[in-house]
C-alpha cells in the first residue's frame, strides 16, 4: 500500500526539523508517529491521559502522563521542554471529558474550563478550539499524515477478495447516505445491510457502532468516509486491527472506507486478519464534500 505525496489534503509539508510535542490519544497511531519521529532523532515531547505510557518507552522525551484535560499544562509543558510544534493524535473519549467535567469539575484548569464553556460539544468545535487556542499562543499544530503517507488508503481492492455484488450495493448505499449526513457534523461511519442502515456512528465511536449493529442484525457493510469539517491535520478517520476484529464478532463482512482520506494503522496486521475472517477491505474515491 502507497500513498504519492500530493494528496486531497494539498501537498505534503516539510517535515519537523526541530523538537515536537505529540498530544497523543488513543491507539496505535500515537505510538508510531512518536515512534517515527524518535528514530529520526527527534524524539517528540509526550504529553497523555493515556494509563499504558508504557508503550511511549524509550520514544518520548520526556513522557507527560496527565491526570485530567489540561490544555494551560500542555501550553506549559511544550514551552519548558522548547517544542515548537504539536502533533495531535489518536483518541480522547469525549464520554470520559464530559464525565468529568460534571463530577470533578475541579480537575479542569481554568482554560479548559472556558474552551469547554465556549466550544459546542461535537469534535470539529472542540478539536478546533483546542488548535485556536495552541496557534494563538505561538504553537504550530503539524499534520501527522504525512509521518506516515504510506497509512493512507489507495482506492480500490485493499484485502484479499473483492466485495461480492450484494456488498457493493451496500457501501454504495452508505457512502450515498453519508454524503448527507456528514454535513451535519456527527460521526464518520454506518453500518448497511441489505441497502438497510443498520446503525450511524455518533458520539459512542466506531468500534461501538459495530458492536451495536452486529446486535441488531449480525450482518452488513461498515462504511467509513471523512467529514466536510473535519481537519487532516489532526482528524482523519483510521481504521486498524481492532475494527477487523469488532467488525467479525458483529457478522460484518465488508469493510468500506475512503480512499486517500483514512488512516490504515497495523497494515499488515490489518489485512491478515480481515483475510482470517474473510472480511473484504475496499477504498471508495475521494468524496471531497
């Protein structure tokens, strides 16, 4: 799988020359951009609410481990440890936010306090008041697709099998759907079968959208595309081994995601179990909404 360096997203930018920090969430994703970043010596400032800071072992320096959303310590830290631009990535449950933020008011920094106060509460306000708020104190935020340009998907067959005709019409149905609805600004995904949506992604996220449609009727299509407000910078849609997994024990057997706008983590690993469970992996073109 390859990627040219011109993409829907514009042409690649220069890569950091100087230290970065990595605001790193959720998932594989972080790991390998701190990962790729640290063995072309420039080993990134980590800055996490994750438990498993294991995984940023001898690839972070320093590794931050946070207790709570703080963006005045990120702004902090990446002054003290002379980072000049951030990388944001992976996932931060927005669920696990906002149940703090009722409980524990008091774990919030008051800058947080006021971004949370002013910014609605869907990702493309949040994740951009977060950037506003970085840029405006003097902090580059990078893109973090072009670490890796290769993560991102071709068009066309991607696994082993081609989808079967009844699939096809299935992620067409989806991306048909998705076309209108991305527009609204909720979720990246849904499920079809039979030309029937199953289940539409919103806050919960990817992985329980599946496992919400495998109960409702253990069949279908998942299809995957970029929303209109979303920023590749910091937000593109990524799919990984977990999705194969989630997507077999919920009876999903076609797995349809946009070409050149979505993230392949685990490649390799990705392909070999989709082959495994004989799950088809297909890039729709570039919608570009």
């Amino acid at each position: 799988m390859t990627a040219e360096t011109e993409t829907p997203m514009g042409a690649a930018p220069s890569e950091p020359n100087a230290k970065s920090a990595v605001i790193a969430g959720e998932g594989i994703l972080p790991v390998e951009i701190a990962r790729r970043l640290a063995a072309r010596g420039l080993a990134p400032l980590v800055l996490t609410l994750r438990s498993d800071t294991e995984v940023f072992q001898d690839i972070a320096d320093p590794l931050v481990r946070l207790r709570c959303p703080s963006l005045g310590r990120v702004i902090r830290e990446v002054r003290k440890h002379g980072a000049q631009s951030v990388i944001m990535a992976g996932r931060v449950p927005k669920k696990l936010i906002f149940k703090k933020l009722i409980f524990l008011p008091a774990l919030f920094d008051p800058l947080t306090l006021r971004l949370l106060a002013r910014s609605a509460r869907d990702d493309h306000s949040l994740l951009g008041s977060v950037v506003s708020i970085l840029e405006s104190e003097g902090i580059t935020v990078l893109p973090y697709w072009h670490i890796l340009p290769e993560f991102l998907a071709p068009e066309g067959q991607l696994g082993h099998r081609r989808p079967t005709e009844g699939e096809r019409r299935d992620f067409e149905c989806g991306a048909a759907v998705l076309k209108v609805t991305l527009p609204c600004s909720f979720g990246q995904a849904l499920v079809v079968a039979d030309r029937a949506v199953v289940a539409v992604e919103a806050m919960e996220g990817t992985d329980a959208t599946v496992e919400r449609a495998g109960k409702l009727a253990a069949k279908g299509v998942l299809v995957k595309m970029m929303r209109v407000d979303q920023d590749p910078r910091y937000d593109l849609p990524t799919i990984g081994p977990r999705t194969i997994e989630n997507m077999a024990r919920a009876g999903l057997t076609c797995l349809a995601v946009e070409a050149r706008r979505t993230l392949i983590v685990d490649a390799e690993k990705t392909f070999a179990l989709a082959e495994r469970h004989n799950i088809a992996i297909w890039g729709l073109p570039c919608q570009c909404l």
